[in-house]
C-alpha cells in the first residue's frame, strides 16, 4: 500500500483509538497526528495518577494497524 494512501486513511482515525503492532510489541493509543514517515500516538496508562505516553511510531516499523469499525 502506497504511503500517501495509508496516511489519508489513518488522518480518519485522528482521536480515535487505534492498535498497532512494532515488533513483537502491541501498542494501543489515541492517533494525535499522522505525518509523511511517522504517526504519533498517545496511550494510556491506568495508574493513580493517570499518566499517559506519547510515542511517535515510524510506519515503515509497524507491521500491523487495528482501527475500529
């Protein structure tokens, strides 16, 4: 899939949860911004204070999207 095609179609998941698979990692979090190499995503994590992670993911490392229906 064309680079230009998979980022159109991820700008529609924009604040939205989305999963991604890096590596043996899953990463689940809130798409912030998709760029010509890279998206960012901003996950979760479930703590007292309710902190969360801002990862800026390159695409060509991802080797699967989830978004939701």
């Amino acid at each position: 899939m064309s680079r230009k095609l998979l980022n159109t179609q991820l700008e529609m998941f924009l604040k939205r949860e989305i999963t991604v698979a890096v590596g043996e990692d899953l990463i689940t979090g809130t798409l912030e911004a998709v760029k010509q190499d890279f998206l960012i995503l901003t996950e979760s994590i479930n703590t007292y204070e309710r902190e969360s992670i801002t990862r800026i993911i390159v695409l060509s490392q991802i080797s699967y999207i989830q978004v939701p229906l």
